[in-house]
C-alpha cells in the first residue's frame, strides 16, 4: 500500500502533485490546440492569407475600433440594427459610421461580410427558423 504510514507522505504527495500537474497539463494542451484550429479556420477565410501594408493595418485597427464601439453602444442602449427588421434599422444603419466607411470602399473582395454582424445563432434558431413561411 502507498500509504502504510508517516514515511510515506511524501511519496503521496508528489503523487498527487503529479496528477494535478497532468490534469492542468493536459487542460492548456487543449485550449492550445482550440487556439490553433480557430486560426487554421480564421485562415481559411477569403481574405485570411492577406497580410496587410502599413496604412491598411492603420486603416483595419480604425474600423475595428469604431465596430468595437458600435457593438459596446448596442450592449449598452439593447438597440442591435442588424437584430431589427430592415426597416426599422435603415435610419439607424444610415447613421452608423461603420456603414459608411464600408460604403465608401470598393466591394471587390467583400463577399461574405453579412456572418460577421449577424445576429447569434440561438437567436437565429429561436425567431427565424419557427415562423410561418420561412424555408
């Protein structure tokens, strides 16, 4: 038996230090790995592979930060345009400073953008999918 008496704890102790150790090991080896996949994923993206010049990094680090903002105010005020029908989120969409520098640029790449500002899929699932004459 490991622990037969006094002379014996600290075999028990590193014993169970060791366990702890893999169990905590094997936890960072995991979110490691969920880390990469989600950027082998990210990566497979159309655009993922483009590395950005300077003033395109510059540019990029802008709007996200003015999305950042939009999405704090929409947190905030519970007021989410692109959770709204279309017309009641036009005038609010009209208004968002985010909309109108994506106006402005050239649409060549952009083809799929609509994933990133949709609503969550529970959401999706809950009020979209149960309504009559929706296929």
């Amino acid at each position: 038996m490991l622990v037969d008496g006094p002379s014996e704890w600290p075999a028990l102790r590193f014993l169970l230090l060791a366990v702890a150790m893999s169990f905590f090991g094997s936890a960072l080896s995991i979110d490691e790995t969920r880390a990469h996949l989600l950027l082998k994923e990210k990566m497979m993206r159309l655009g993922g592979r483009l590395v950005l010049n300077t003033k395109e990094e510059q540019a990029n680090e802008r709007l996200m930060m003015l999305k950042i903002a939009e999405m704090k105010e929409a947190m905030r005020t519970l007021i989410f345009p692109p959770s709204m029908h279309f017309f009641q989120a036009k005038h609010l969409i009209e208004r968002s400073q985010v909309f109108n520098i994506l106006r402005m640029m050239p649409k060549g790449a952009a083809l799929h953008l609509h994933d990133i500002g949709i609503v969550t899929m529970d959401w999706l699932v809950r009020n979209v999918t149960y309504r009559p004459h929706c296929h």
